[in-house]
C-alpha cells in the first residue's frame, strides 16, 4: 500500500536529498486555496534548495510518498479527509478513506519509505492542562521511536512547551536549536526555554544526524527547531492573548482531542486579523529551506 511517485524513487535510488513534508496542514490547516497555494509554494523552495519535496498522504487507503500536484488541489478542496495518527492508519487503510497525515504518520511513512527529513510547521506536543486531562500528542512518542528527523519552528505555541520540552528530555530525543540555544516558540522566535545544544550550520546537523543512525542502539528522531524570522514574527502579547481567548472558547464549546489543534488555529487566525496565518505560511517556508539544506548536506555524507 505504499506508492512513492518516481521523481522520489529516482531521487532516493541516487542519493539524492529528498524532504517529507505533511498533509494535514493542506486539509486541516489553512482555508482554500491559501493551503493548496502554500503546499505548492513550500515544495517549490525545496527544489530550489536543491532537493526533492515528497508530501505524504493517504488516498484510498494507499500511502502515498509524492503526490502530484492535482493530488495536492484535490486535498485541499476536498471535503471530509480524515486526520489520521498512528492509531488511525489501520481503519483509513483498510476502509480505503482519504486521510491527510500528522506529524506522527508523515514520520512513519517517511521511516517505511527511506527519508531522512521531514519539514513541518509545528509539532504537536503537551497540551495545557496535561497533568489533569492526559492530552499529550502522538507525535511525542513518535519522535521518541522513529528514526526521522523533524524541522520545525518549535511546538505549536497553543501547548504547555515547558512540559513539551521535559517530556522530549524524558524520552531520550535530541532537541536542537538552529543557530539558537532557546527553544523557538512558533509564532514568535523566544520561549525562554533553554535547549542544551545549538547547531552551527546545516552541514553540523547533518553530522549529528549522521552520528546517530551510525550507532543502531540510539533509535529514534531528532528535532530541529528554527526560530520564526524576526521580522514575519508576531508580538508576544498578541499572539499570546489570541491564545487564551481561543484556549477558553475551546473549553467553553467541549471542543477536545484531535478536534482542538484544529479549532485553535483557526480562531487565532480570526482573533488576529489574518496575521497569525502569515506568520505560519513565513515560518514554514524559511523551515523548508533550512530543511532542503541538511538534507542536501546529509545527502553529501552518504557518497561512498
């Protein structure tokens, strides 16, 4: 059920850099066109950062590694694709549904189809009010088994990221902050949150990325954090009260689980006058960059 297009087969048959990239963003994300736009425009700085982009998605059931671009508008307008996480894929799969991938199941169809490096906006991580609720990403645990490394611009600033973080440390993954030693806190490039180690380059990532998956006992993923660009960051106070107001209305509608990503992302869109949606188109492209760089620079070192 897997299907790799054959730009990616060819890439990844001659050591060429490809870079993963998530569906959920295209359905669940952003409103039509602007996802569809976005998607495109994402894959587009990969190519001309020297790789391969290859969004995941699931088609009738078929894991697919590279869709096309009529691929991409069709999940874009599409109504009612599912969200699907590692506990979803076996119903989407056997039912044939249309499901657009989480970080989590970008990770897994990445591992399964040999890519190295995934670019997303913003992991999933430990929601506000865990110690009561238990409400703790998938993508957490997926990091902490899955041998893929993830860019992104932190944890989306809708989490706990204090307890996003420790949960990270507690799980053994390395967490890495581009040309930074504070942990990026999405919409805005400071959390003060300290990260243990800064990568200097591209090509420093690509080692340590290298020195890993050299050593079989230190399985799993390695997170990447790249801080937002000053000048498409928000202020820290708007972005911050858009938050609470959409945390509060969530709680007040009963709005949980796979639902509240979703459902936040949008009224903070509303409650910011479009801002915080250019915010994260920024982020994600100056991610894809970065990303299309290691991977061109890991690339380098598996030449023999």
């Amino acid at each position: 059920m897997l299907k790799i297009s054959k730009k990616v087969q060819d890439a990844l048959a001659n050591n060429i850099p490809v870079v993963a990239l998530e569906s959920t963003i295209i359905s669940h994300g952003m409103p039509y066109p602007k996802n569809v736009e976005t998607a495109l425009m994402v894959e587009q700085v990969i190519i001309d950062n020297g790789a391969v982009p290859a969004t995941i998605g699931i088609i009738d059931g078929d894991l697919v590694v590279g869709m096309d671009h009529d691929e991409i508008e069709e999940f874009g307008k599409r109504k009612g694709i599912l969200k699907a996480s590692r506990r979803d894929l076996p119903v989407v799969m056997a039912n044939k549904e249309w499901a657009a991938t989480t970080v989590a199941t970008t990770m897994i169809i990445a591992k399964m189809a040999g890519i190295e490096v995934f670019v997303t906006g913003g992991i999933g991580g430990v929601h506000r009010g865990a110690p009561e609720t238990f409400d703790i990403s998938a993508d957490l645990q997926e990091l902490a088994k899955t041998n893929v490394t993830v860019v992104c611009a932190g944890a989306k600033a809708i989490l706990d990221l204090p307890l996003t973080l420790e949960y990270l440390e507690t799980m053994g993954v390395p967490v890495l902050g581009y040309k930074t030693k504070e942990l990026p806190a999405f919409y805005t490039p400071n959390s003060g949150l300290n990260l243990d180690y800064a990568l200097k380059d591209e090509k420093n990532a690509a080692e340590i990325i290298k020195e890993k998956r050299s050593n079989k006992i230190l399985d799993g993923g390695i997170l990447i954090c790249v801080p937002i660009p000053k000048e498409y960051a928000m202020d820290k106070k708007t972005i911050d009260d858009a938050i609470e107001a959409s945390l509060k209305k969530a709680d007040e509608l009963g709005i949980k689980g796979k639902d509240t990503t979703p459902f936040l992302l949008k009224n903070i869109v509303e409650l910011t006058g479009g801002d915080s949606l250019e915010s994260n188109i920024k982020l994600i492209l100056n991610n894809a960059k970065v990303g299309a760089g290691i991977a061109r620079e890991y690339s380098k070192l598996n030449k023999v």
